[in-house]
C-alpha cells in the first residue's frame, strides 16, 4: 500500500472530511473547528497537552499546512489527529456528515461511543 504524505491521507473518511473543510468557506470552518473542539471532553489531558506543544512548534503560521495560520482551526485539527482512533474515526464521520449537510447543529459529537 503507498503510503500518503499526510497523517489523512491513508484514510478515506479523514482524507475526505479534511479536504472538503480545506476548501469550504471561513465561516464552515469556523463552524467546524468549534465541532471539533468537543472532543476535547472525550480524550485525555497527556493528548491535550500534547497538542499545545504542537501549537507552540507552530504557532504563528510558521506551518506549512492549510490549517497552521488559524489557530482555532490548528488546535481542533491536531485534537482530531491525536485522537485515539476509536474516537477519531466517529468524530471524521460526523465531520464529514456536518460539512455534506452545511449543518453543524444536528449532528452531535457527544453521542460517539467505543
């Protein structure tokens, strides 16, 4: 299997959600991030901590990746990257329902289960 450049890529259900969000509009990715950012209720504090030392190494825009220059989004996606997978993989499907529908307030990240 080749194997893609990016954390996403050899997923098609996250290499989906992240490209559709790529592309959407500020204001979906806005909508999105704060989506995203439930999920801080639902992994644990050593992968929240690990996630402010990534924003720090690159914070500012000092990133090459479409989502470094807004820190919002940096930090929901690095949430959704670290995530442990039986926790990642629900939260892309939601994501990738909510940025298909345009509709981040009928679906719940809160109802992911293991």
């Amino acid at each position: 299997m080749n194997k893609g450049r990016r954390w996403y890529d050899n997923d098609p259900t996250l290499k989906e959600a992240l490209e559709l969000l790529s592309i959407s509009s500020d204001k979906t990715k806005n909508l999105a991030a704060d989506f995203i950012l439930e999920l801080q209720e639902q992994v644990a504090q050593d992968v929240i901590d690990h996630i402010y030392e990534t924003m720090k190494k690159y914070g500012d825009g000092k990133g090459n990746r479409w989502y470094d220059s807004d820190p919002v989004m940096m930090k929901a996606i690095e949430l959704l990257r670290v995530a442990p997978p039986h926790v990642q993989m629900p939260a892309a499907k939601k994501l990738l329902e909510a940025l298909s529908k345009n509709d981040f307030d009928t679906v719940d990240l809160n109802t992911i289960e293991d």
